[in-house]
C-alpha cells in the first residue's frame, strides 16, 4: 500500500509527484560526495555530535561559575584562562610528539577523556564538593585535551580524505560544527532550565563519550617516523624556524593573536553582562546563542565565495572588523530591550567573523606549507596565537571587576576594528587575492622535516 502511494506521489503529471520528487533530489547524495565514504560518515558523525555536547559544555561551564558559584569577573577571567593554558604549554612538544604515534587512538582517547572529565561537575555539584578550584582543574583539562587530541583529530582528517579533497571535507566539517552552533544553544539552555547548568553537563558527557564510541574500528592508513630519525628538540625547532621565515605567517600569527586577545577579554564577561547587567535567565542566554549558531552558518555557505571575490587576506581583515564591530555595539547598548537586541547580535556578528577568520587562517596557512612541515607548523602557530589569549582573558576580568563589566567590551570591540585597520594597511595580507602555493618539497627541504603531515581544521577561536 505504502509502496504504490508513494509511486503514485512520484508520478511527473500530478504536482506532489513534482515535489516529491524535488525533495528526493535535495535528500539524494550527489554520486562521489564525500559523505557516500563510510570512513568519512563516521567521522562527520562524531564531528557533529561531539559539537552538539560542546555548545552545552560552552554554556554551562560558564553559567555553573557564574550563577551557582557567584563567581567574580576575575574568577571568570582566571576560569578562561586555565582553558587556554595548556595550548601555550603543550602546542609544540604535543605536536612533536603526535608525528612519531598513532593519531586515531590519541582521538579517540581524548574524546572519552573528555566525555570523563565533564562528568565531574554534575558529580561535584551532587556531593557538595563544587569550587572554582574544582571549575579550574577541569578548565585545564579540558585545555588540555584539546591541544593533543584536538590537533590529533585535525591530522585524522587527512588520513581519511585524499588531499586533493581536503576544501569540500572543511566545508562539510564547518557545516556540521555549524549546525550544532543553531541547535546546541536552544537545547543547553532547555537543559539548563530543566536539569540545572551542572546536571546539564552530564548530557554533554554522555554525547562526547557516544562520539568516541563511534570513531571505534576505523582504519586509516598513517606512516610514523623510523625512530632513528627521530630528534625531538631539532624537529620542534624546525617547526619554529619554518614559521619565523615566513613573512606571511608571522603576519597571521600576529594579527590572529591580537584578535585573540579581543576575543577572550570580551568572552570572559559577555555571560556576566548577559546574566547581571541584561538580567536574561539561564535559557534566554542559550536562545541568544542561536544567533551565534546563525552566524556560523552564513559564513560557512558564503565565505568562501566572499573569500574569492574579494580574497583570502581582505576576507580575513573582514572577519576581525565584523566581530570588533558586534563587540563594540553591545557595549555601548544600554541595559533594556535594545541591549537584548545588540547581545544577540554580537553573537551574530561574532559568529560570521569567526569563521571568516579562520577559514581564511586555516588556508593561506596550508597553502605556503610543505605537506611533512604541516604537523608542526600547525603546533607553532596554534602556540603563536593562544599565547595572547591567557593575557586577554585576565585583563578582561579585571576590567570587568574594577571598571565595569561594559569596559571589556568596549576595549574587546575598539582593539579589534583598530587591528582590522592595520591589518588592512600591512601589504602582507592585504594583497593576498589568492592562495598562494606552497614551496616544492625537493627544492626547500627544512631541517627534520619528516614522518607523517598534520591538517589543522581550526574553525573556532579557540583551536
């Protein structure tokens, strides 16, 4: 029965046969997309799901110190900065030393590690044993398990997609961290209202630790380097020098880290300023990161046809403006319905920066890059930009503290649209209309560059 109205629905004279059958199209993988590889499904999968958890955890963690523990703008500050710690401790021996493993074992690892250490907090918080010291130590955890497992599942990318393919697999990854951005906001703060910010947690947990479970039994093909080759200091300072001589990714690291310390003075208080100044409930601010989710979206479909028409450098200086311009905004918006308005279109207007930015970032930083060198330029510039991002992070909660929470803000929005300006003013990214190519392998062959490559996928500040 089912069978012939369907068949009778996908007749072409009768016009629900014409939208059905536009609707099996949309529905229809095209023949050769990459979401037809099973490999790489499961993988998108995890992706996706393990995006869902960390848009709960990017709510929660914050509203757990903010509202149950009543934590000061500089406990907040200090709470930001123990998550970005272990990317300026471990980037570069981490990245060292994920050339000579086994990445997909690293990855799964750390999602189930991560999936552990997010369940503390419910746990704590049942006991009567939550602090900020607690929030600390699982802030640092969390670093840390982002830096390694995080650059290893960048490096799993390329095992599984033939390079040639690697732009439509960031374009689809960017997608589905996108729409977990939409629907993660809305569901946290559900979740929040219902089960509370720590109990809210544990789904998050349960979603990273289901992740990992799914990238079990994969098979990628990898090759490490022959021990003898093996000299740690000397393959971490090739990483370092190959960096340092390149105009154009001095010029990046530079501009993304200043962006950085925007991003993270202005992140520290922007849930304080939501919850205190704006006076929203736990659920409004996770319906106000729809809006965030919104933006992401955007500047995933159309930044890179942004990107090619106006290229790769302006597109960049772009993004660094959008966000500078949401920040600023909101901290001159006063505190009724209109600054609401200007907190949901920060998210916005951050949203579509942060990945105009790091689209861009991520690409004119491979493209100059030799495939074996890619591993620890990756590890170098990571570690180049999140050095400024610990700073940021501390001199936003004290300004919030001393001067007010509306300061950091405003210091986060003008520093980033004066970096915009002298980014665009600085030849080295302006002129950059096209992806540059990378220098041939045989000709400039750095010293101990060798083992396998990494791919960074790096598509939100914090990467």
């Amino acid at each position: 029965m089912a069978t012939r109205f369907f068949a009778s629905l996908s007749r072409p004279g009768l016009w629900p046969g014409l939208l059905f059958e536009r609707m099996r199209r949309l529905l229809t993988l095209p023949p050769g997309d990459l979401l037809r590889d099973a490999i790489y499904r499961r993988l998108w999968t995890s992706i996706l799901i393990s995006s869902l958890g960390g848009q709960i955890t990017m709510l929660a963690l914050p509203l757990t110190a903010a509202v149950l523990l009543n934590a000061s703008p500089t406990q907040m500050g200090l709470l930001t900065s123990m998550e970005i710690a272990p990317f300026v401790l471990f980037s570069l021996p981490g990245g060292v030393w994920l050339d000579r493993v086994r990445k997909l074992p690293v990855y799964i690892f750390g999602e189930a590690f991560l999936g552990l250490a997010v369940a503390t907090v419910p746990l704590a918080a049942w006991m009567g044993w939550l602090t900020m010291t607690w929030l600390y130590v699982v802030g640092f955890v969390l670093g840390t398990v982002y830096t390694i497992a995080g650059s290893a599942s960048q490096i799993v990318l390329t095992q599984v997609v033939s390079r040639d393919r690697l732009v439509e697999a960031h374009a689809k990854n960017a997608l589905a961290s996108s729409g977990a951005e939409v629907a993660g906001p809305g569901v946290a703060g559900v979740l929040i209202k219902l089960l509370g910010a720590p109990m809210a947690l544990a789904v998050d947990a349960v979603l990273v630790l289901f992740s990992a479970l799914i990238l079990r039994g994969i098979k990628v093909q990898e090759q490490l380097t022959p021990s003898g080759q093996a000299d740690f200091w000397r393959d971490l300072k090739a990483g370092v020098q190959f960096v340092r001589e390149r105009a154009l990714l001095v010029s990046l690291a530079c501009t993304v880290g200043s962006w950085q310390l925007c991003y993270n003075a202005a992140q520290v208080v922007q849930i304080l300023f939501a919850t205190r100044s704006l006076g929203l409930s736990a659920q409004e601010v996770g319906l106000s990161y729809v809006a965030l989710g919104a933006g992401t979206v955007l500047a995933s479909v159309f930044g890179h046809r942004i990107s090619a028409k106006v290229g790769p450098g302006p597109c960049l200086v772009l993004g660094v403006a959008s966000s500078g311009f949401g920040w600023l905004l909101l901290g001159l918006m006063p505190a009724n319905a209109w600054g609401v308005a200007a907190f949901a279109f920060m998210l916005f207007m951050f949203g579509v920066g942060a990945v105009l930015i790091f689209i861009n970032f991520l690409s004119l930083r491979q493209a100059v890059t030799p495939a074996p060198m890619l591993g620890r330029m990756t590890s170098t510039m990571r570690w180049l930009i999140l050095i400024p991002a610990g700073p940021g992070a501390l001199l936003g909660g004290w300004l919030g503290e001393h001067v007010g929470l509306r300061s950091s803000l405003l210091f986060a929005g003008v520093g980033a649209l004066c970096l915009a300006l002298i980014a665009w003013r600085h030849p080295v990214i302006r002129d950059v209309r096209e992806l540059p190519k990378a220098e041939d392998l045989e000709d400039q062959n750095p010293q101990g560059v060798a083992g396998a490559s990494g791919l960074a996928l790096d598509l939100g500040p914090n990467k």
